[in-house]
C-alpha cells in the first residue's frame, strides 16, 4: 500500500513535458537520428528499465556488454515497458542519457525514474524497437503509417537492417527486402532448413 503513494510522488516529482506523442517515422525514418542502434536480448525488467545483452552494436558503442534502456514513466514519450519479456530479442534505436532533469532521479526509487547518465532511453513514437526472431526483423521498419507496429510487411534478415544502418544498403532495397513475395520468403527458408539437415 505504501508503493502507491511513492509512486505517486515520483511521478508528480517527474518533469510535466507534455506528451504528445507525434509519429516519428518507421525505422529507416529515425535511425539517422538516434545515438546507439542495438541488437540484443532482454535479461532483465525493473520497474521502467530493461536489461539487454548486447549481441550487436549498429551504430555507436557502449563499450558494455550489458545496457541499461529506461522507458516510459510519468508523460514521458517513451515505449510502454508491458510490450516487452525477458527472454525476447529486439534491435533498438536509442537516445543517450546525458543530463538528468531535477527530479528526474529519486534514489529511493532508482527502479522508477527519467534514467541514469550513461544509460539510454527508447522513444515510443515511431520504429524504434523492431523484433527479431530467428534472424528475421518484424515491424514498422520502412514507410509505415502513424502507430503501425504491425505492418504488412515481409520480415527481412537482420543483416539487411545492419547494411541499411551502415550505408551499404540504400532505401530502395531496403524496401524492396520487405516486398519479396511471401510465398518467395516461405520457399527460401524451408530451403535453407532442408540444407540444414
């Protein structure tokens, strides 16, 4: 019962930027923008922050095999922390923390706050967090409309993702990769599954 009031508390503590959340573009939109693109998987939730193990830096490096990604408290814009599990793979485009607003860091709630300096925060407005599964990126990756984090698009390999960041991919293939025909996609991997064998 006493957890309600000190989170009450805290978010009224939080700086009161109002958020309204305008769409920022699917990926390919806001990669140029951000300070850190990760692949990685989520080894840990604590109040609004993840835990990911890095498995790939696209773009920047932390320098840590661990980082810490802070989400939505207050009216932050931030990705909701519900959309995500322990265990799940993502790539993110993050922003680096590098100032605290005041009050934005309450240590008796270090779980709950705007971050850590050195940490990273996810934007919840646009492509910022694609999943990954098996090697294949899901999501609004490129020319999706305002909210669509299911598009219709086909999933492409995370190394076209990675080329595209680097610059070794332009838009056009990039988009192209998420129109190949699905029958297409479905014949290439069992093909590859039965070279597996």
């Amino acid at each position: 019962m006493r957890a309600v009031p000190l989170l009450l508390l805290l978010t009224l503590s939080l700086p009161s930027f109002a958020c309204e959340c305008l769409w920022q573009g699917s990926f390919a939109d806001i990669s140029t923008q951000a300070d850190y693109i990760s692949r990685g998987s989520i080894i840990q939730i604590k109040g609004n922050s993840i835990d990911i193990e890095v498995q790939d830096e696209l773009k920047g490096t932390s320098y840590r095999e661990q980082v810490r990604i802070w989400l939505k408290t207050g009216d932050l814009c931030r990705a909701e922390v519900e959309r995500f599990e322990v265990g799940e793979e993502w790539i993110f485009a993050l922003n680096r923390i590098d100032t605290i607003p005041e009050g934005g860091f309450n240590p008796m709630t270090p779980n709950i706050s705007y971050g850590r300096k050195g940490d990273y925060s996810l934007p919840g407005c646009g492509g910022y967090f694609l999943p990954v599964s098996e090697d294949w990126v899901f999501g609004p990756i490129i020319d999706t409309t305002k909210w669509d984090f299911e598009p219709k698009l086909t999933p492409v390999l995370a190394r076209i993702i990675k080329g595209y960041v680097n610059g070794d991919i332009d838009r056009a293939t990039l988009k192209e990769a998420t129109q190949v025909d699905p029958a297409l996609r479905e014949l290439m991997i069992n093909t590859r599954l039965h070279i597996k064998r």
